[in-house]
C-alpha cells in the first residue's frame, strides 16, 4: 500500500503543472550604469590628469636626455633634474637611484615608464570624459 500511495502523490492532477513556468520572453541585457559628474568636475579633473602626467612625462624625457648625453649627478642643475624625476621612476619599483647608473637598461627602463604613464593617463581621461554629463542646450 505505500507504494500505491507514493504513486498517488506523485500524480498531478489534470491541468496543474510539476513546476512553475517560466515566461519564455527575450530579456534585453541592462545597459551599464555609469556615474555621472558635472561637466565642470570632469574638467578640472581632466585638466589635473593632464598636468600630472605632463609634469611626469617631461621630467623622463629630461632624465633620458641627460643619461643619453652622459651628465652624471656632480652638477646642482643635473643632480636637481634626476632627483625631481626619480619619484616618477621609484613608483615602479625600479632599482635606479636618484642619479642613475648610465647604461642601456636604465635608458630602456625609462623609455617603458613613459610608455606606462602615458597609457595610464590616457585611460584616466578617456574614464573621466565617459562619465562627463553632456551639457543641456535648452
């Protein structure tokens, strides 16, 4: 008889169904939320962005310049010039001191950190202008 009654449980009843449906509809994908910022804030932060990495840029380009040349650090001026441009350097990792060792890795090395903050600041305007609200013209 447990049997019989499993059977018994087990069968729906006409026109119930085993499980709940699922509406088979085609759900679109949800567009991304980004956030918004005013359009004045994604200047200014824009106009930081470029300042920063500008003032970087030039300071590697002045430090590869000087180590092409062969200036060693005995100079204020030169010394100056490599130790404004070593935070720019040491944030990598690298192990250059604030007057560098002139050899071909160093010079290479340098040329990777420009290529690194130039993708870096590039990324940083192109996130900054996407989340810029568009000015209303009514």
């Amino acid at each position: 008889m447990d049997k019989e009654e499993k059977k018994e449980n087990n069968k729906t009843k006409k026109g119930e169904t085993f499980y709940k449906a699922i509406p088979a509809t085609a759900t679109a994908p949800k567009e991304l939320d980004i956030p918004r910022i005013s359009a004045k804030t994604a200047d200014f932060l824009e106009s930081i962005v470029i300042f920063v990495a500008g003032t970087a840029e030039l300071l590697l380009i002045l430090r590869i310049l000087l180590m092409i040349v062969g200036v060693n650090g005995d100079n204020l001026l030169t010394y100056l010039l490599y130790a404004s441009s070593y935070p720019f350097v040491i944030v990598f990792g690298s192990s250059q001191g604030q007057v560098p060792v002139v050899n071909n890795n160093a010079i290479f090395e340098n040329i990777v950190f420009l290529t690194i903050y130039f993708i870096i600041s590039y990324g940083l305007i192109k996130i900054i202008r996407a989340m810029k609200v568009a000015k209303n013209n009514d």
